[in-house]
C-alpha cells in the first residue's frame, strides 16, 4: 500500500427517499466528497444500500442516480478500484455495476488484507442472532424464482410496489437506530465475537445499522459501523497503520458511539 494512499469505506446512502428533492441533496454531498477523497484513495469500499431500492430489468435500470453513478465511472476509469457489498435495500442487483462501471458486487461478507491489517466486511443485514423473520424473507428475496417472478411485472408498476415497500421499511424503523444497546444487545456485536472466535481480524466493518460506532474487541480487534449519510455522513479512513472513524461534518463527530 502506497504510504500517501488510503483506503475509505461508506454505507447506506438510501439514495430515492424520502423524496426526489431531499435524494438529490444527498446525492451531491456524496459525489463532492468521492471528488475529494479521490486524489488519496487506494480503494473505496461501498458496504451497501447505496439505493433504497434497486433492481434491475434485462433491460431497464431505476431511473436517477446519474451523478453517483457517473462519478463511480470517472473513479474506476482513472484506475482506482471500488468494491460494492449488497445491502438489505439493493439486494437486487445482477452484473449493472460489474458490466458499465468496473465495480465487484458481493452478497456475502469477505475477507481483505491491507499492510499486515485483516479486514472482514459485510452489509451486516441478517448476521448474528435473532432476527428468523427477516432471514426467512431475505432467502426469499435471494431466490432467483421469485427474482425472476417480479421481473416479469412492467416495470412501472414493479418499481411502484417496491418504492412503496421501501419507503415503509424506513418509516417503521424510525428513530430505533439512534439508541445504542450495550456489548450484549447490538447483534453484530455478538456476531464479530463469534467470527473472532474461528479467525482474527484487525477490523471488522459493517453498514446496516445506521448507527456510527467504533467498539474495542478483545484480542486488539474493532468493530466498525459506518454509519449512515442520512444523518451522521460518516466514513472510515485507514491511512496503512489504523482505522478510523469520522464525519464528513466536524459538528456531527459527537455523534459517533466509541468504545475503548
């Protein structure tokens, strides 16, 4: 790794919601800070639900995005790679990213190794314990039968149902993903303490939970949460030596749960 490189890693842009007008919003914060980030980046890793919801047609793509997509183009064509872990919201896609801007999709969480510093990155959707109600959907959605049952729907009405869907999944959330709930209730939590237990890692990123929190493992081990760019516009930076955690917005840094 080039020491006057580093490595970013951002989650859950939610990009389409709560509207058209807020969407677009965001969407030009996070273009100008991949602009920025750009001149020092040796990889950028998106953990997933770039888009509130994504799927993708034979032959029709969601309409929008055109200055994300366009700067994810402008970042691999100048030689710097980008990694994209589905989320829960864009679980959908097939090979658009792969295909027309040179992005890997992962469905699964993976192991990375940067200057000696193991990685183990991952959404973090349906990890850990709990939660059998969403793991049974979630294999449902995965299947490439019902996959195949909503692509054959026009897409109007297709997107329609999903938008709707989408938007009342955040709305039932609500502000739940504000509290943070201790060592022995945030489920990911128990989750890297299981991973540890079969393979160190240095760092064990994840998006999903909305939340920032950077939390000390044993064995010298860190679970991250990026967060969101909804409300924190958090990211982590490895400069070669360590991990760390920030927001775009200095005021907002307060807002990251540490644990030492």
């Amino acid at each position: 790794m080039n020491p006057n490189k580093k490595i970013y890693f951002l989650s859950d842009f939610h990009l389409g919601v709560p509207d058209a007008a807020t969407s677009l919003e965001r969407e030009k914060r996070i273009v100008t800070f991949l602009e920025e980030i750009r001149n020092d980046a040796a990889v950028i890793f998106i953990v997933g639900d770039m888009f509130d919801f994504w799927y993708e047609y034979r032959t029709v793509v969601p309409r929008g995005y055109v200055r994300l997509l366009g700067k994810l183009a402008e970042i691999t064509d100048s030689g710097i790679p980008i990694h994209f872990f589905v989320g829960n919201h864009d679980m959908w896609m097939r090979d658009y990213l792969q295909k027309e801007l040179n992005i890997p999709v992962y469905f699964e969480p993976r192991a990375f190794e940067f200057n000696n510093k193991k990685f183990w990155v991952g959404h973090g959707d349906g990890l850990g314990p709990g939660d059998h109600g969403y793991k049974m959907m979630k294999k449902i959605f995965r299947n490439p039968i019902c996959q195949w049952l909503f692509g054959i729907l026009p897409p109007y009405i297709g997107m329609g149902i999903a938008n709707y869907m989408s938007r009342r999944s955040r709305t039932v959330t609500g502000s739940a993903d504000d509290k943070f709930y201790g060592e022995e209730g945030e489920w990911l939590i128990t989750y890297c303490k299981d991973i540890l237990k079969e393979q160190h890692y240095d760092y064990l990123v994840f998006g999903h939970r909305h939340l920032p929190i950077d939390f000390a493992l044993k064995g010298g081990s860190r679970y991250i949460n990026l967060g969101d760019w909804i409300r924190y516009y958090t990211y982590a930076v490895f400069d070669g030596q360590q991990l760390q955690l920030k927001s775009r917005y200095p005021e907002l840094e307060n807002k990251i749960v540490r644990h030492q």
